[in-house]
C-alpha cells in the first residue's frame, strides 16, 4: 500500500491535544467506500448506527 493510499493526519500536532481535532484525510476509494455503507437512517459510517437509529439491527 503505498502512502497515497492510506490515511493520514494533515495536523498531527492536534492529536493528544484536547483543544484540537485531529484531521484525517482518506483516500478516495476509502471515502467512496464509507459513503456507499453509509446508513439511510442515521447517516453514521462503518456500520454503526446512533442509538435511536430505526434501521439499526435490535439482536
């Protein structure tokens, strides 16, 4: 994987920080992937869901 197709920190000074947000830039293909999966409900990423999510599985 070369480094073009990983994610990286653009402010990496900002992690550890409590007063800064760390900012990832994704690959394109990886953000393609996160918006494809995306849940129609909540709009959360990666397969989770809020908690009063109504497409979210009740097992």
């Amino acid at each position: 994987m070369s480094e073009i197709d990983r994610p990286y920190v653009v402010n990496p000074e900002a992690i550890g920080d409590p007063d800064q947000t760390p900012v990832v830039q994704l690959p394109s293909e990886m953000a393609a992937y996160f918006e494809r999966t995306r849940c129609p409900e909540c709009r959360q990423i990666n397969q989770t869901h809020a908690d009063d999510c109504a497409a979210e599985d009740p097992r």
